[in-house]
C-alpha cells in the first residue's frame, strides 16, 4: 500500500496527516517532538512506495535525518512555496496543513528543499556560528568606538581594538570608573571572541579539502578563503538553480519590489533567500573593491546614478553572477565578462 504522509513541525510538535493512494485521509496525530514516538507512530504505512514531507522549519534536522536512518523516502518541502499554492484558502489549521504536503508529494507538484549531507552540513554550520560569533564582535567594536567618540571627540579603529590592550586604546576621559568599566566589558568580550572565532577557523579550515571549485572561487576578486567555503556549502550542488538570476534571488541580490505602472505597489518578502550567502557577496564586493580598480570603478559609475547601498548591491550582484557562472561552467573568473551587460532575466523574485 503506497502512503503519502505530510508533517507538520513546530518547535515542540509534529502534526502528522496520512493519506492513502485513493488521497483520502485515513491517518492525522499531533505528537511531542519524539523520534521514537514518531517512528512507532508511522510504522503502519510505512512502505517502499510511501513518502514523508517534513516542513522546513528551523529545526527539521533530527527528524529529517531519523526518518532517513529508518528507511523512509523524506523529502524537505519549501514553506514559501508550499503556502502560495493555497494563499487564498479561507481557513487552515495545522492539521489542514499536513494534509496539504502530502497531497503536494501525491500530484508530484511539491517544492521541496536541498538536504545537504549530515557530514557537509555540520561543517556550514561551524561556518554559521564564526559568522555568527564575527557579528557579535563587530557590534562591540562599534560599541566601544561610540564609548569613545562619546567621550573624547576621537576615533580608533578596529584594527586598533582587536590588537592592542584597553590600557592603550582607553583616552584619558576613561578615569571615570564608570565609563572604563564599560569600555573593559566590551574590550573583554571582543578579546574572548576573538579566541573562539581564531579556534572555529583552525577546525574549519583542518577539516576542509580544497578542490577544483574553490580554487576557481577563490579567483573571483574580493572572495577569500573563508567566503570561498561559504559559497560553496552554501550554495550547494549547482545545478539547482536554473539560471543566475535565480541564484541571484536566492543569494538576496535581487530587488524585491513590485511595480505596476511604474508605480511602486508593495514589496516581497527580502529576507527570502540565503542570508549567508548575502553576507558572503556583500563581503567580497567590499573587497573587490579596495583592490580591484574595475570593481571601484564600476561602484563609482554606479554612486554618481544612485546611492552607497545600490551601488554597493549592484557589484555584488555582479559578483554573484560570475560565481554561477563559474560553478556551472566550471571556469575561472574573467575580468572582461565581469561588466558586461548580460540579458535581464525576469524571477519570481523581480
């Protein structure tokens, strides 16, 4: 008997809906988030021809991955996606919900998501956390170079602040203890992690073989080696997206408004899409820019038009175009391609 079983996840639940090949409904439970629980729970229809859908949610893993190592045929469905289809529906519910993902697997119409291996998955999220540790520590940089400047006029710079000791940033108007104990709270916590961010990149980089693509990666100006393994675990295979545009949308380098005779009537939603791979392109066109002169000079044309974010956006579209193009085809960067004005392809996105 061939079963097609959606589920609902949320943080603490799973809503499970079962239908059978006929697509009636001969199954629904809502469940604690319990493996065991879950599998005992299935272990009726569970067949060769069934299929499970899990809601990528932010915590799907555990039981994307338990499901796997038990033999059944999981597939991760694209929330975005998904809830268009039925966006005009009335009223649903969680277990309305579930339903519908397994109906989407029965048509074979459902948008599902990449499940990137255990091994390579848990490597990306090492890099997640320095990214997320590397957010932290600018935000106290900026925090203690406000202290500063608040109190004394000056400035000092990063650079300064990750290297030297408090005793020789901290001006004279930090005798208050006041005001210096805030500066060392900060300085103390940019220092510690720093440690950590220095200790995530030593097991990263341990861990990681180079291979042919990141080596064309690193070729792309402003793309080093930490950005060059971002790209390439959070990208994934390829071949997934149909066209750069499509890469580009999903790296958050594609407007999101939408217009109607030529009058702005909304915006999407901006934060669909890869943050990291955002932040990865945002990274190297600031990069490319401090040591490429075609990168500063097209950013310059691009100033004088508009403003510092579009112009800084629009290189790093460039950038991530020339990365679709050097992953698809499996090339190296081309300096002379990198400007030239491709034909505008129209995404779900745009």
């Amino acid at each position: 008997m061939e079963y097609n079983i959606g589920i609902d996840l949320h943080s603490n639940n799973s809503v499970l809906g079962v239908l059978d090949q006929h697509a009636q409904r001969v199954f629904s439970k809502k469940l604690p988030n319990d493996l065991d629980l879950i599998l005992k729970t299935l272990a009726p229809f569970k067949s060769p021809q069934s299929g499970v859908v899990v809601e990528s949610t932010f915590n799907w893993y555990w039981l994307v991955d338990g499901l796997r190592e038990h033999g059944y045929t999981v597939h991760l469905a694209n929330p975005v996606e998904s809830r268009q289809k039925y966006s005009g529906l009335k009223y649903t519910d969680d277990k309305h919900d579930a339903y519908w993902l397994a109906q989407l697997l029965q048509l074979n119409i459902l948008p599902t998501g990449y499940v990137m291996p255990y091994d390579q998955r848990a490597i990306r999220d090492l890099l997640r956390k320095r990214w997320h540790l590397v957010k932290l520590r600018n935000s106290l940089i900026l925090s203690l170079q406000n202290i500063v400047a608040r109190n004394t006029g000056q400035s000092v710079a990063a650079s300064q602040i990750k290297e030297e000791t408090f005793e020789n940033i901290a001006p004279p108007a930090f005798v208050n203890e006041h005001i210096q104990l805030a500066g060392q709270a900060s300085k103390e916590t940019i220092d510690f992690l720093s440690v950590q961010i220095d200790r995530l990149e030593t097991v990263i980089l341990r861990s990681l073989e180079p291979n042919a693509q990141y080596h064309r990666l690193k070729t792309i100006p402003g793309v080093g080696t930490i950005i060059a393994w971002t790209l390439l675990l959070e990208t994934g295979p390829i071949d997934r997206f149909p066209s750069p545009g499509r890469y580009a949308s999903y790296c958050r380098k594609v407007g999101s408004a939408r217009i109607s005779n030529n009058k702005k009537k909304g915006e999407g939603n901006t934060k669909n899409g890869n943050r990291y791979l955002a932040w990865a392109f945002s990274e190297a066109a600031v990069f490319a820019r401090r040591y490429y002169p075609e990168c500063q000079k097209f950013y310059d044309k691009k100033l004088k038009k508009r403003n510092e974010p579009v112009a800084h956006n629009a290189l790093a579209h460039k950038l991530c175009r020339a990365a679709y193009h050097i992953l698809k085809n499996e090339t190296e960067f081309d300096m002379t391609k990198l400007f030239h004005q491709p034909v505008v392809e129209k995404t779900a996105s745009q």
